[in-house]
C-alpha cells in the first residue's frame, strides 16, 4: 500500500526509507538522511529536501550514488536483473527493443563513456526516447567530468520525482 504524504511525516525512520528508499538507485541513504528534515508540507516539499540531500552529499557519493545506475540496455538488462522501477524506464522509452546496431552502438557509447568518466551514463529514459538517448550520449561524451556528475545528478532528480509521484498516495 502506497504511503500518504501525512503518513511520511508521522511515520518512523525504518518506515520511510521502506517507503522512499527505492526512489534513488540502490542508495537508501538519501531518504535516510531527508527524514529528520520533516514534516514536509507538500510533495514538492519532500522532493527538494531529497534534492538537497543528495546535491548536499560529499562528491564520494554523489559518484557512488550515479555509479549504482545501471548501463542503459547493459549486461544488467539482457540478463533481467534491472530493479523493477529501472525496468519499467528503459522499457518505456523502447531500449528493451534495440536494433542489433543500435545494440552495438549503446554498448559501445556506454563503454566509451565510463572509461571517460568513471561512472554510467545516466539520463531519465521514462522523458527520452531511444534516438533522444543516443544523441545524449553522443553529444555529452564531450563534456567536461564536472559537467557530467551535475548533469547525472539533474537526471537522477528527474528519475527520483517520477518515482516519488509513483511511491506516494495523493491525499484529498
């Protein structure tokens, strides 16, 4: 059953990382470290002080936090381990169904991107579609790495605030 955003401001700490630890990528932390920050008054509220969280951690983490994103129709996805959220993502903008060529060049594109940065590339797929991704990829493989960690960081908020809609129930 789907929390309350009332019943997140009541609730014990244990109780809302099970609610909201799943919103960013195997790092329950943020919600961990956001819940002394209640009561929220709204949603918006709840998500900029998880915002502030995360783009508050120390740069260690925030690279932990984007190194726990899978690669985008990676070994993770063929093999079906994605975490039903991430799966439900790539799903949606089509990366489950890639072209032999468009594998190889995802493949290739992520590889090259890692090697560049030292973590995955990390953009909310549920917004983009599979020709918007790739152009993304091609096109940010140019950025410097300090423009990369923000910009990795401004996607996980877009994926963590899909999420957070999905995880909390709508109050009347």
């Amino acid at each position: 059953m789907r929390p309350t955003l009332a019943s997140l401001n009541a609730c014990d700490c244990r109780a809302f990382v099970a609610a909201l630890g799943a919103l960013f990528e195997h790092s329950p932390w943020v919600a961990e470290e956001t819940f002394p920050k209640r009561p929220f008054r709204d949603l918006d509220g709840l998500y900029a002080a998880l915002c502030e969280t995360m783009r508050g951690a120390a740069p260690e983490r925030q690279i932990a936090l984007v190194q726990a994103h899978p690669d985008l129709a990676g070994r993770v996805a063929r093999a079906g381990e994605l975490t039903p959220a991430s799966e439900r993502e790539q799903s949606a903008a089509g990366l489950d169904r890639l072209s032999e060529a468009e594998s190889r060049e995802i493949e290739r594109l992520n590889e090259d991107y890692k090697a560049r940065f030292g973590f995955p590339f990390v953009i909310c797929a549920r917004l983009n579609a599979k020709e918007a991704i790739l152009a993304a990829m091609r096109a940010r493989a140019a950025n410097t790495r300090e423009a990369e960690l923000s910009t990795a960081l401004g996607e996980i908020a877009k994926i963590a605030r899909l999420r957070l809609n999905e995880a909390v129930k709508k109050e009347n």
